[in-house]
C-alpha cells in the first residue's frame, strides 16, 4: 500500500479496527485525504475528502455504497483497483442526494468489470431517483426489509427515513457494519437543521429504527466512524433539546407582551427570536462539551423543534 494515491494523502491502516476505535484527526486535515479503515475482514470505511463509502470486498468483485460525487469516485474505482486489485461489480444507493449518488456515472464508466454493473436500492429510493431523472437508475429494486446477497455476503436493506423519505439503512448483516448516512455525524453537533430532516419528529423516529437494529459499527457519511454510543448521544441530546425548547416556548407565549405586526409572520418571527433567545443558552451550557461545532447549529435545531411542536406533533 502506497501513501499517495495520484498525488491524494493516502491514510491506510490494516487490520480491523477495535471497539470504539476512531480515526479522529481535524477534518480539515480529512477534506484533503483518502483514509480507509477495515471494519470487518471483508467491508472497508472509506473517506474521500470528509465524505465516506462502505466498500465490501468479495471473492471476486467489490460492491460500493454510495458512489458519492466527483472526483471522489473515481478515486474510489483506482483505490480498489490499484491497492485492493479489485473492480467494483456492484453499487448501493443510500439515498437519493446527488452529493453521495452523483458519482455512480463515473464508477460505471471507467470499472473494467467484465458484465453490466448491478445498481441496488430499495423501490422507495429508486422512485426518488426516477422522479430526478439525472443520475443512473437502480437496476434492482428492493422492497422493505428485503435482502441482497453479493457474493454470499447478505445485507439487509430498510428505509429508515429521517433525513429524505427514502433514507436506508443498510446492514451487512454478519459483519455488525450498518451503513446509514446524513442522521448522526460521530465526534461532531449534529448538521443545521438535522440535516434538511423531514421533521425533527421523523429525525427522531429514524435515529430509534437505527438503534433498534443489530449491529456493531457504522459508516455514518460524514464526522468520525460511528458506534451504538453516537446514536444513543444524538437521542439523548434531541430529548434534551425538545425539553428545553418546549419549556421555552410555554415561558415565551404566556409572556404578555407579545410583538404584532402588519405582516401575520410578525408575530410568529418574534415567538422564534424570543424561543432561541431563551433556549439556546440552556442547551449550549449543557451540551457544548460532548457536540463540537454546536453553536453553529444549535438555532437551527432549536428552530426544527419549535416547528415540530407548533405544526406537526
Ligand atoms: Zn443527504
């Protein structure tokens, strides 16, 4: 294994990786550089640019999930190739995001694998990408809870949802590697806004099917490598969060002078500014130490819940 990939910092360490074990490492440094970490004998984390792919290496071919975008797979297909002396038979799609799919068109022009590629997703997820009409169309579709086999490796697919309608989760099932990406950033605050999350209820629902599921390690998609601990931290903290925030929302609309307007958002602009003025540094007092990168996000996440309780709970 050479420590350059066309020029790229090429970060390789063999053997599978212990419990708990994280790359750590300032991202920065990550956005520069390819680091593969084995999380079985068989399935390697793989972060390309603070971006990260599961790859299971099979008998005879490898199968990639998430393509990402470009250039980051095509460093994928010569990682394989030229450090691994493997071609990539097979892609998984996670979801439908351009930033980790857009790829699958560089991967199926320059594999020199001997038949047609397999594109595998659930049918929830090759709707979605059929309704975009811009990136490959699976060429198998799953139903809910069904499972591929590649190369007598099994893995079982569910739409977990949370982040996108079609969010899977992705469990490669004898090895405890589940790959589930845009819900939990190990090591780091959770994204703006959960992540564009369809609701801060359905992030919720989705991080509980997560942990209900059996398995060791994940490849969360951004942030360090994942274990049971991180998704239980994240519902921890949005427990935390919906308390605080709801405390603050019953102290803000009991308060008697509430702003009106002319315009019907003013007073709920204000009810926004004046829950965050009262919540966020509640949160931020407990939560700053275990979330780096929180005060970032924290008006987003406080947002997300003020939205869930007022319109969708
Ligand atoms: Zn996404």
């Amino acid at each position: 294994m050479t420590d350059s990939l066309d020029g790229v910092r090429l970060d390789y360490t063999a053997g599978v990786i212990p419990s708990g074990y994280r790359v750590y490492g300032s991202v920065a440094t990550r956005r520069n550089s390819i680091t593969v970490r084995q999380l079985s004998p068989r399935v390697l984390w793989v972060d390309v640019f603070g971006y990260q792919a599961t790859v299971l290496i099979g008998a005879n071919s490898a199968m990639l999930i998430d393509p990402l975008d470009d250039p980051r797979a095509h460093a994928i297909v010569e990682l394989m190739r030229r450090e691994f002396s493997v071609e990539i038979s097979c892609i998984a799609y996670s979801h439908w995001h351009g930033d980790h799919i857009r790829g699958a068109n560089s991967v199926l022009e320059s594999t020199r694998w001997r038949e047609p590629l397999s594109i595998v997703a659930t049918e929830v997820c090759a709707s979605e990408v059929r309704v975009r009409g811009i990136y490959p169309l699976p060429t198998i579709e799953l139903r809910v809870g069904d499972s591929f086999d590649f190369e007598g490796i099994e893995l079982r697919f569910s739409n977990v949802g949370g982040h996108t309608v079609d969010s899977t989760l992705i469990n490669v099932v004898a090895d405890g590697v589940a790959h589930c990406v845009d819900l939990v950033h190990p090591l780091q605050a959770e994204f703006f806004s959960f992540g564009a999350a369809l609701g801060f209820g359905d992030y919720v629902r989705a991080l509980e099917k997560l942990s209900e599921q059996k398995w060791t390690v994940l490849t969360a998609g951004h942030g360090d490598i994942g274990w049971p601990s991180d998704v239980q931290l994240a519902l921890e903290y949005c427990a935390g969060l919906k308390r605080v925030t709801a405390e603050a929302v019953r102290e803000v609309q009991s308060a008697p002078e509430r702003a009106t307007g002319d315009s019907p958002m003013a007073a709920a602009a204000d009810l926004r500014k004046r829950v965050i003025a009262s919540a966020v540094p509640k949160i931020e007092r407990v939560w700053s130490a275990r979330l780096p990168g929180l005060k970032f996000a924290v008006e987003s996440h406080v947002l997300s819940v003020l939205d869930d309780i007022l319109y969708f709970d």
